[in-house]
C-alpha cells in the first residue's frame, strides 16, 4: 500500500498586489494561506497587515491562519535552533494538520524561499515526508527536494 504524498507549498507576498497574490493562490488551488511572520505587519505593504489580508483573502474565499507566533522567523540564537523547541514542534503539528485536510501556503515576506525562514520550515516538512513547492510567480513553481543540512 502507497501513501500518498500531501503537499505544503510557500509564498512570499514582497511587494505584490491583493490581486496578484488571489490570482497566485487560485492558480494554485491554495485555500488556506498560513502566515509564518512573526511580526505580520507590513509599512511598505500595509494591505499585507494581518487584519488587512484576513479580510481581502476571506473575500476571494481563501482562509486566513496567523502561525507566526510559533513559527516566526527572528528568534534569539537563530532560526535552526529554535526549530528543536516544542513551540516550532507546536506550530509544525497545527501546520500539517491543517495540511492534511486543505490546500495550505505558508506565507512570508520575502519573495525567495532561500532568502526566508520558509527554506527552514520546507526542510523540515520535507524531512517528515512532505512535498514542498514554492510558488515564486504565474509561471515559476520550484520543488524543494532536498531539506537543508543544519
């Protein structure tokens, strides 16, 4: 008997519209967008304030869940370390659980997985068995296969 390989992909919003990001997500068949900010504001991007994105995105019927908290980016002593304490442990179950019935992207700032935390959180799901994609634009999707050496 197989099993299945489930899917978790990634998005960075940078500097992208309300617009593009729905049509990104949609294209995609994401219905779950998991913010990994631990911070989830943005100056440059105000509509990528967290009340803000909850809204647009439950207009285009797509669900808004803040993980930041658990699986944010700048923790003191870096993020790897951080990856072995049982809050990422915490944040990683409710991510995969969430996976496993939905579509789900976690979200980020920065555009590029390997310039972002993401490239953490990919490397550990991919370690447990998970697919992990990184949706960059409409027409760049790359498939993380390997996880990241400590």
């Amino acid at each position: 008997m197989t099993r299945e390989v489930k899917s978790i992909w990634t998005i960075g919003h940078s500097v992208r519209s309300p617009e593009e990001m729905i049509r990104l997500l949609r294209l995609n068949g994401i219905r779950v967008v998991v913010d990994v900010r631990r911070f989830p504001k943005s100056t440059k991007c105000p509509h990528f304030n967290s009340e803000a994105i909850a809204i647009w995105l439950a207009e285009a019927g797509i669900k808004y869940v803040w993980l930041g908290d658990k699986l944010g980016g700048y923790r003191h002593g870096g993020y790897q370390s951080y990856m072995n304490t049982d809050e990422f442990a915490c944040g990683l179950w409710q991510l995969e659980e969430l996976a496993k019935e939905t579509s789900v992207a976690i979200m980020c700032a920065e555009r590029f997985p390997w310039m972002c935390h993401r490239r953490f959180i990919a490397s550990c799901l991919i370690s447990r068995g998970w697919r992990v994609l990184h949706i960059i634009d409409e027409k760049r999707i790359w498939e993380q296969k390997q996880a990241i050496a400590p």
